[in-house]
C-alpha cells in the first residue's frame, strides 16, 4: 500500500476546501476569459463601441426644445393670420386695408411659409437629437448624418431642382448625390 503522502488526491468538489478554492479560481476565469476577448475583438471594434456623448445628447436636445417653441410659436402665428383671411372674406367691412384682403392674404402667406421651415427645423433637430442621444457606433453616427444631409439636399431639390442638385454635386461630389437622388 503507497504511502499517504505520495497518494494524488483530487480537489474536493464540495466542503469547505472547495470554498476557498473558489475565489481563486473566479479570478483565473475572468482573467482568461478577458484575455481571450480582447485578443479575439480586434481594436477597431473596441474602438467603435456604442457608447453616447451625454454633453453632445444635451445640446442635441436643447436646440429641438428651442426649435419646437419657435416651430409652435410660428404655427400659432399662422393660425392666426388664417383666422383673419377668413373673417376679412367673410365680413367686408372687416377689410381694414381696403384691398379686398389682399394683404391679409400676403401675411397668411408669409406665416405659413414661416411656420413651414420652422416645422422642418423642429423635424431636423429632432433627427440630431435622437441620433446624438442613441447608442450608435461611429458608422451607424456617419450613416445617420449622410442620410439626413440627404433629406437635406431632397428637400432644396423640390423647390429648386437645378439648385439643390448642383449644391449637393459641388458639396459632396457626383457619384455621393446619384445615390442620394435615386
């Protein structure tokens, strides 16, 4: 029969030997497990983890309170102009101007198309904020940028085709606004 001390023994499973090999043993794992990941996850990946920029996000969301206020402003403003077309044309005598509501045309007008850029305004800072206030990596922040510079460019392009296109071309090269403009 050998003798005790030269007999291998396995470490116990349970009892309180395990226990205090436990520790130990967590903190291998999660050093191998970390070595592992981090030789695995190559450096550009690290490099473009979704994180977001709570100072950027903060902006991001005061310039859209700022631009809905101005947005809401604008719309109330038009509102109102409206409300005085329809009295003007409704009532003569109410055509203070004398000019068979012409000029309360000209101002509904003008506030509505006032109201109009500020919606958009408002539409576009809403963009910015949620792509500055989401977790995105720095492509997906890219793509998220060139598909609203986009828009941009769509939008010029429906009041002007000639402008909008060439801007976009002299801005952002040929090829860029082909696919923009398919």
């Amino acid at each position: 029969m050998p003798h005790p001390a030269n007999v291998r023994t396995r470490p116990p499973r349970y009892g309180p030997a395990a226990h205090r090999r436990a520790p130990k043993l967590a903190a291998v794992l999660l050093a191998v497990s970390t070595a592992f990941l981090v030789g695995i996850v190559p450096a550009e990946a690290r490099a473009q983890a979704r994180s977001v920029d709570w100072d950027a996000c903060a902006s991001a969301l005061d310039t859209l309170r700022d631009d809905a206020d101005t947005a809401h402003t604008d719309a109330q403003e038009a509102a109102d102009e409206q409300e005085e077309l329809r009295d003007c044309r409704r009532d003569p005598a109410g055509d203070v101007y004398g000019d068979k509501c012409q000029t309360r045309l000209r101002n509904y007008r003008d506030a509505s198309d006032t109201a109009a850029d500020s919606a958009d305004a408002a539409i576009d800072s809403a963009q910015d904020a949620q792509s500055a206030c989401t977790a995105m990596t720095s492509q997906e922040r890219l793509a998220a940028s060139q598909a609203r510079l986009c828009n941009s460019y769509r939008r010029l392009f429906s009041l002007s085709a000639s402008r909008g296109r060439s801007s976009c071309e002299k801005a952002r090269g040929k090829q860029w606004c082909d696919v923009c403009f398919r």
